[in-house]
C-alpha cells in the first residue's frame, strides 16, 4: 500500500475490485465516482524547513545569545577556581536555549530558555538532581537580561523565596549574579556571582565554534555598549573601551576614551533614541568588526539633533578579554 494513499481513498478503490461479487451496477457506478472523487481530498503537506527554521528568526529572538557557548564558570571572588563547565546551544530550530550545567561539587541542573513573543518576555525553567524546580521570567534592560521568579524549596521546609538573576556581556565572557528575598522583595541578599569565561580544548580559537561564541560575545558586549552610550553611563563604557581607543567620525574629528567618558559624566548629550539596526559582527581570530547603522536623537547642550549615520567597531581581544579599540562613523546620511 502506498503510505502517502489517505487510507479511506485505499478503501474506496478496494471495494471497487469486489464488483464480481454480485452488486447491483447501480452500487458499482456510485462507488466509482466516490473513489474519483477522493483523489481530490489530501493531507496538508508538512512545512518546509525554512519555514520552521524563520520563525524565530526576528531579531527580538536572539537577545540571549551572547549566552551561547562552552564556558568554564568561576566565582568572581575567587577566578582562579572552577565552579562548574557549562554548555548553552540553540536547540528547536534556533527558538530555545538549552543549558548544560555540570558543577563541581556533582550539581547537574538543565535549563530551557525560550522568548515567548506574544508577551514580549523571556521565560526559563530550570531543573537539578536535587530535585530543584525554579521558573522565571524577565525581559532584556539595556543590553542585561533580568529574569526574576520564586524558588520552591524542594523539601517544602525552608521559607519560599524570590531569586533574581542578572546575565550582561562583558569583557571575557558573561557575568551572571544573583540576588534573593524572603520578604516579598523588600530587601535583597546575595545569591552568587559567576563568570563565564570560553572553555579551551586544545582548538584554535578560529574554529567554528570559537568564532560562533566570539560573535556571540562581541554582539553583547557592542548592544551594552550601545546602551551605555544612551544612559551616559561612564563606568560601563571605561569597561569596555580600550586605554589607547579612537572614535573617527565623517568629518574627521577624533575623540579619544577620556574624551568619551568625560562627555558622558558631564551629561552634556542627552539621548531620546540611540538605537542601531542592520548589525552585523565579523569576527577573524582575535579581531572582530561590529557594522551597524545608527539612529541617534536627542539634544547637545539644549540644542536639538537627530540623524543617522553607518559606523564600524572594531574589537580586539586582550589577556582580560575583548575591548572597543577603534570606532568610525560616516556623515550624517540624507533624510
């Protein structure tokens, strides 16, 4: 039997073959135009691979993917130990991050990370050996994602409590910490505080997986730079840029990193909208290119601006991680 057959067509085409049984031909004549018409009645066809593989392909999507990688975790207060190897992958289609966490101390805890576009939020679940349940949820917030919840104890003895957790894109890898409260929110405890740093297995670090975890990496770290820009946020952006950095812009004028951090302690710009779009990050061994188009408005001393402009980043990675070392803007482009 031909398996693509719907099986109710099949059966109307057999009982045609009984017509040397003795049926009335009247029967025969009505069965065979029954068994002509089912040919038209057919299963939808299966959709096709690219159909499921873009419909998580918006950018809203992958926020989270500077999470993605083969990462060594170590505590922030003691780097030179390891806490745990972790592994985050696209799974379904690139819709879903599945973590792998293997702790030192014999912790094994999976993770299911999923942007639920309906209700423009991001929801993890995550599970142990222990028999941990904890559920949360929370949106990215200027280049951080923020996930919140509340953690059921599993022996049901402890008091319930509200955990939050915080991943950003830094310089090295991700950093990851968290806080927690037993009083409904009003005051917060430290949780943890971990880094993650790339795993080494002997590969160069232009490997496939190399760059796809150094694209991922640069992607955030430039989306939090980005932000910190907007928010005149001096500390984040003295993290990321480069000692020796030079921003060139269209006109040829040159700022140097004291002179970005100086513009954004004095508040002298005030940004409405610093957004960019059409990124694309480039990376060849320990160099990597952030391409973009950005739209910034505002105002510069109380004098109103808004403009675009394309501009290039360019990342170089150190013995303490990626920094910004080199930027260039075009001119303003034409309305």
């Amino acid at each position: 039997m031909n398996p693509q057959l719907p099986k109710f067509k099949m059966i109307g085409l057999e009982i045609v073959e009984l017509r040397t049984t003795g049926l009335k031909p009247a029967l025969v004549f009505a069965i065979v135009l029954l068994a002509a018409w089912l040919p038209s009645v057919a299963y939808p066809p299966a959709p096709a691979d690219s159909a499921r593989a873009s419909s998580c392909g918006a950018a809203e999507y992958h926020g989270f993917d500077f999470w993605v990688g083969d990462w060594n975790i170590f505590d922030v207060d003691n780097p030179e130990t390891l806490v745990a190897r972790t592994r985050v992958d696209h799974i379904l289609d690139g819709c879903v991050l599945l973590e792998d966490y293997q702790g030192t101390d014999g912790l094994h805890g999976e993770s299911f990370t999923v942007y639920d576009a309906r209700r423009q939020a991001w929801h993890q679940t995550w599970v142990t050996n222990r028999g941990v349940l904890l559920v949360i949820e929370g949106k990215m917030q200027s280049g951080e994602m923020i996930l919140g919840g509340i953690s059921h104890p599993s022996d049901g003895k402890d008091k319930e409590k509200y955990v939050r957790g915080v991943w950003k894109p830094v310089t090295g890898g991700v950093r990851q910490t968290a806080v927690t409260s037993t009083d409904g929110g009003k005051t917060w405890n430290p949780w943890f505080d971990l880094m993650f740093r790339p795993a080494t297995s002997g590969t160069s670090t232009t490997s496939t997986n190399a760059s796809s975890n150094d694209k991922a990496i640069i992607t955030g770290l430039d989306t939090q730079y980005q932000a910190a820009v907007k928010n005149n946020d001096a500390t984040t952006m003295d993290q990321i840029l480069a000692d020796d950095f030079v921003l060139v812009t269209g006109s040829g004028r040159t700022f140097s990193k004291t002179d970005l951090l100086d513009e954004a302690r004095n508040r002298r710009i005030a940004y409405e909208y610093q957004e960019d779009s059409e990124q694309t990050v480039r990376v060849w061994g320990d160099t990597a290119v952030v391409t973009a188009k950005l739209w910034e408005r505002g105002t510069e001393n109380g004098k109103p601006f808004d403009y675009t402009v394309w501009f290039s980043d360019t990342y170089v990675r150190t013995s303490t991680g990626w920094r910004y070392e080199f930027g260039q803007s075009s001119l303003p482009l034409p309305k």
